[in-house]
C-alpha cells in the first residue's frame, strides 16, 4: 500500500506529458497548414474541406463557356469528343496566343460554306470584350473545373416541350434569339439590325414546318464576318432526338 502513492503520481506525469505533446502537435498541425488553400469546417456536425478561391476572370470565363454554350461542340472543359471537326480545346487553347483566341470568338472560324460541318459562330457583336477577356483566360488556366458552371440538367419524360425549352439554354439559342424567343439581340449589319424572333407571324409563316425549322437549325445561317453575327452549323452537333424537341418548344412560343 506504500508504493500506491508512488505509482499513482507516475501514471499523473504519464498524462501530463501526453497532453503537453498533444497540445504541441495541435499547435505545430496549424503552423503546418496555415498556408494551405483549403480549411476544415463542421456543418452540422460533419467536418467538410472549403474549396480554395479561383481567379475571379477564370470562374467567369468558365460560367461563359457554359452560358454561350462552348461544351456543346468542344466538349466539357474543352476535352473535344463531340464532333471530329471541332477541335479539343484543352489542346488548341495552348498552341494559340490570346490574341488568336479573342479573333477567332469574335470573327468564328470553320466552313462557311459548308453547312454540313460545324461552324464557329461569330460572337463578336453578342459578347462583350470583358466577357471575351474571362473566356480567354479560363482557356489559357486550362479549362479547369470551376464549382457551379455546370450546364442544366435536361429533364427526361416529361414531353418533348419541357426538354427542348432547357435545350434552348443549353445550347445558347436565347443568348442570341432572347427569351421566349423574342428577338431584339443586335446585329448590326444585317438588313433589320437585329437577330430574328422565333416567335410571331413572319416566323411562323416563314418556317410552317417542322422540317424547315430543323433544317435552318442544321445549316445554321452564315450571312457574313464579325460584326455580323452568324448562327452556327447545328448539324452533326444536335443529334435528331433533341432537335425534335427545339422545335416542340419553338413551337409553343407567342
């Protein structure tokens, strides 16, 4: 019973000294990642990371590329794989300096004449040079993943209206042909100054088909170079399915 005394502080230093490195090592882990880019936050009792902060010109020239529908004919972050005429940008982004870039989305590139191949539009007079600008930057980054610039998902079994008016956004037809397709985008050389509607008699006259609706779609309508804009060669880029469902929800509209 003598020793118990003696045992008993022993095992209180043994502790002690357990915790004093516990403690030191707590201290030296923050040291340690103090200059990291990402921390440790607890969310309703689960500990998540936080992503780091991305450039504020790449996370809008990623948002752009989904906006104006880039991934639809380059693929997701430029990876190509949609077509065998359109070139993977992952690739083409490093062999070409900023100012070819900012030509080629300003002016297009591509057939013209040739609506059976892809055709970079002509963006020039629809995007802004800041806009421009942030594009060329995320491709010059690399195309990386940015979190929420991701493009819509497009809803299944619900009629081919509801799928084709999220195609509409996904493939960037109301940045050019307005919401609802109601027109008004400038174009200014183009005989009335403006990207036609996709609503009203004189669409509706004009395009009293479905075929004729698709096959405009397909040829795309290349009326000239930048600052006229030009609508892009579809074909061989929507498959038949989702064409189909444009004109559906084309149809609906005023």
């Amino acid at each position: 019973m003598r020793d118990e005394p003696a045992g008993l502080r022993h095992r209180l230093l043994l502790a002690l000294a357990a915790a004093i490195l516990v403690g030191v090592g707590g201290v030296i882990g923050i040291a340690a990642n103090s200059g990291t880019k990402t921390k440790t936050v607890t969310v309703g009792g689960t500990a998540r990371a936080e992503s780091a902060a991305v450039d504020p010109h790449v996370a809008a020239g990623a948002h752009d590329f989904v906006q104006f529908a880039c991934a639809r004919c380059h693929g997701q972050q430029g990876r190509g794989g949609v077509s065998a005429a359109v070139p993977a940008l992952s690739t083409a982004a490093k062999e070409l300096t900023p100012a070819e870039l900012r030509s080629i989305i300003n002016h297009g590139l591509g057939e013209s004449s040739n609506p059976k191949q892809p055709y970079m539009p002509v963006w020039g007079a629809v995007i802004s040079k800041t806009q421009v600008n942030d594009l060329v930057a995320y491709l010059r980054a690399g195309l990386p993943a940015v979190p929420t610039a991701v493009e819509p998902a497009v809803p299944k079994k619900q009629g081919a209206a509801v799928e084709g008016s999220v195609l509409y956004q996904a493939y960037g037809c109301v940045n050019c042909h307005g919401p609802n397709g109601l027109g008004g985008v400038p174009n200014p050389q183009s005989a009335d100054k403006t990207i036609p509607p996709l609503s009203g008699q004189d669409f509706r006259k004009e395009f009293n088909t479905d075929a004729k609706i698709i096959a405009v779609i397909r040829s795309g309508s290349v009326i000239g170079k930048a600052p006229i804009v030009s609508m892009p060669h579809w074909g061989g880029i929507i498959p038949d399915d989702q064409l189909r469902a444009l004109v559906a929800y084309i149809k609906t509209l005023k």
